[in-house]
C-alpha cells in the first residue's frame, strides 16, 4: 500500500502519535509523498504536519513548502492563507466549504479614497507612473496629487531612453526610470508620456530641465538623415512642453541642453516662462566643438530675460549687446579679438547686476598689446600683469578686475581691497 493513502486515511489522533515520534527530516519526506492526493487532502495533512511542529512555521514560508509538494498542481496563496488560519489559529478542520466568495480579490482601487490618498503620499513618483496606467479611477487620484517634481532630465541615446527625477521631498531619492524598448522612438514615446503627466500636476514649479538627445554617430550625415532625426525629437519634446494646462508657459529657472543646432534650442524655450527662466547652459553633443548659430535665438524674452549663461559651444557673431543683460557668462569662443574685449568691458562695466564673466578662446589672446585697447587702469599696490582694474561708476566701493590668461579671461566686480596684494 502508498504510504501516502495509507496515512490518509488514519484517523488524526494515531497521525499525531505516529508524528511525535518522528523528527523534522522525517516529516518533510512525508511530505513529499503527498503529491498523488488531491490537494484539500494534502493540505488538511500538511497543516496538520505544521501543528505538530515545535516552531511553527510562518504562513508565508509554510505556503512555499506546500507548493514545493505540489509543484504545479498548487493552490494561490489567498486560498492557502484562508485555510492556514482557519485551521491551525481557529482550529477548524472543515475543508470541504465553498470559500470562492471569501477569497474575491479586492481591488486597491476599491480602498476608501481616504485610505489611497493616504497611501498616494508615501510612493515616489516612479510609483505614481506605474500606478496611473494600472486603472481610470487609480490615473485621476494620482493626476490630482500636486507636483513635488524638482528637476526633470531627460536622456535620448541610442540605446534607450532615461527619465531621472528628482523630488523637493527628502524622503524621495533621485527616481532613475528607464525606458528599454526594441527601438529608440518606442522608448522615447513612453517617456514623452510620463513626461507630460509630470508637466501637468497641479502646482508645477520645476528648477531644473535637462535635455540631452544624443546618437553614436558624432558626425551630422544629411545621407542618414540625423540632423531631421534629432530634430524630430526636439519637436516632440516641444509638443509636450506646449501641453501644460492652465498656462502657455512653464516655470523653469534652469535649461540645460546638449543640441547641435538652433532649431532645437527654439523647440524648447519658447515653452519656458520669460523672466522665471534664469540660467540657460548649452552643451556640446560633440567632443569637438561647433558653432551654434544664435540669430533666432536672441530675438527670444527668454534670451534677452535670463541672467546666466553658460556655453561650451562656439557662439556666432558674438556680440557684447547680446550678452548685456547676463549677470554671469561662462562661454567659449573661436576667438577674442581685443576690440570686442573692449566692447564687452564697456557693456558689463554698465550693468549694476553684473558679477561675472569667463571668456574661453581657441586661440592665444593678444594681452601684450591689451592696455592699448583697453586703455589705463586703475594702479596696484604692488602691480600685477595678468590683472587690470577700471572703476565703476554706480559702485564706489566696487572695481572691475579682469584677470588675463593665454586663452582665458575672468571679468568679475570685486572689492578696492583686491587691488592691494
């Protein structure tokens, strides 16, 4: 006879007696005898097994030995959760009750509204961006949670695409969600929708948007048709800028932006509140750096608006008017003939705002025949020759210094204190 049915079908109290005598080991390879016999009759065995033992195991770890048993002829866990507790707390032994009723799943979404807004607060925004596609009723209970978003950077590259975000919350790390589609554009376009939730939760104020659209091939190949391939991006990213509801315009302070060409530069700031927007940085895409042609891009309020702009890209026809009203410039030039030096010095030393100035050039700087241009400086004690000073006649107590440097100049106000050394 199977050991297994001959156990069966002994009555409990000889099955208890039968297992005091024997130890851990020996009841687990009774177990696993079990498995012929349907699983009510192996269930109501093993939770008897469970009883028996000295440290009773915990549902969750006792529901694993159960289905190593049964292997695929396992029950779920909500229905061996039932009968766990049933028996082995209530002492309950009936297993032949119809429980399909008690074991209906319930839903998150049919908690109290109280209870999952509740819980709404405590999940990061990676959370959010999963649970919104879960459901309707889940998408505009989170849609309706205001904007903790501080900063959005957005990663296009060739091997997928990256959303990192960052939350005013502490108690929310940096969120890193990735998007690993079969293609770059499927990848992109879910992004672009998670994009536009964040854009349109209520009281959006973001201090940062970083924007990077970036292939493998460094070269612009018309052939392959990258230059309209980025640009196609730029406008998507665009379409979902212009989106925001309640406001044509959306509060940055900072734009970060790796592009190749002016257009793209114009998919993006004509979204960003002029005068909110104060910090504009445009990088390279490319280890070499390339012109970016700015024409279009200085007849904007957000240009002409903002206070600081850095720059590792060669600005065309750099010109000191376009850069008057930034408080801090950091750029990088072909290069810098000294009478646009003088130019710049006298635009900046008319600023009462002006802080700051780093002018990069490819090429040597002309600083022995400076002062020709530049005309006489304020005396130091004792003379310096990579400094010069000029006065500044809205600040007393300030000076203008500019620190000379082969392929580098530093323009900044300063204190009457640094001309002595």
């Amino acid at each position: 006879m199977d050991s297994s049915n001959f156990l069966s079908n002994l009555p409990d109290v000889v099955l208890k007696e039968i297992l005091k005598k024997l130890d851990v080991r020996e009841i687990q390879v009774l177990r696993k005898k079990m498995r012929i016999l349907q699983y009510k009759l192996v269930l109501h065995q093993f939770l008897i097994y469970e009883s028996m033992l000295i440290r009773k195991t915990p549902v969750f770890k006792s529901y694993l030995q159960f289905c190593e048993i049964l292997k695929d002829q396992s029950i779920d866990y909500r229905e061996f959760e039932f009968w766990y507790y049933r028996f082995i707390v209530g002492g309950n032994s009936n297993f032949d009750e119809d429980v399909s009723q008690d074991l209906q799943k319930v839903q998150f979404s049919d908690l109290p509204v109280q209870i999952v807004d509740r819980v709404l607060d405590k999940l990061g925004i990676r959370t959010h961006l999963r649970l919104r596609k879960v459901c309707k009723s889940l998408r505009q209970m989170v849609d309706q949670k205001p904007s903790t978003t501080k900063s959005i950077n957005l990663m296009i590259e060739d091997y997928g695409t990256t959303m990192v975000i960052e939350s005013y919350s502490h108690l929310e790390p940096e969120q890193w969600v990735q998007y690993a589609n079969n293609t770059v554009e499927e990848g992109a376009k879910r992004a672009l929708l998670d994009m536009k939730y964040l854009l349109n939760r209520p009281k959006l104020k973001i201090e940062s948007l970083k924007i990077s659209v970036k292939f493998s091939c460094h070269t612009v190949d018309e052939k392959r048709g990258e230059t309209q391939k980025r640009l196609g991006y730029y406008r998507a990213i665009g379409e979902v800028l212009s989106t925001v509801q309640n406001s044509p315009t959306i509060d940055v302070k900072q734009l970060e932006i790796y592009t190749k060409h002016q257009d793209e530069l114009l998919c993006i700031l004509p979204y960003l509140t002029s005068g909110i927007l104060e910090e504009i940085d445009i990088r390279s895409v490319k280890i070499n750096k390339i012109r970016l042609a700015t024409s279009k891009i200085l007849k904007l309020d957000q240009w002409k608006m903002a206070k600081s702009l850095k720059s590792d890209r060669f600005i065309c026809k750099f010109s000191a008017e376009n850069l008057a009203n930034f408080d801090r410039l950091k750029i990088h030039v072909p290069e810098l003939p000294l009478e646009k030096l003088r130019d710049l010095r006298d635009v900046l030393q008319a600023s009462p705002t002006f802080r700051y100035c780093q002018l990069d050039s490819s090429k040597k700087i002309d600083i022995e025949n400076i002062d020709r241009f530049l005309g006489i400086d304020i005396p130091q004690d004792p003379p310096t020759p990579d400094y010069r000073y000029y006065p500044l006649e809205h600040l007393d107590e300030r000076v203008f210094e500019i620190g000379l440097m082969e392929k580098s100049i530093r323009i900044k106000t300063t204190r009457k204190t640094s001309l002595l050394r």
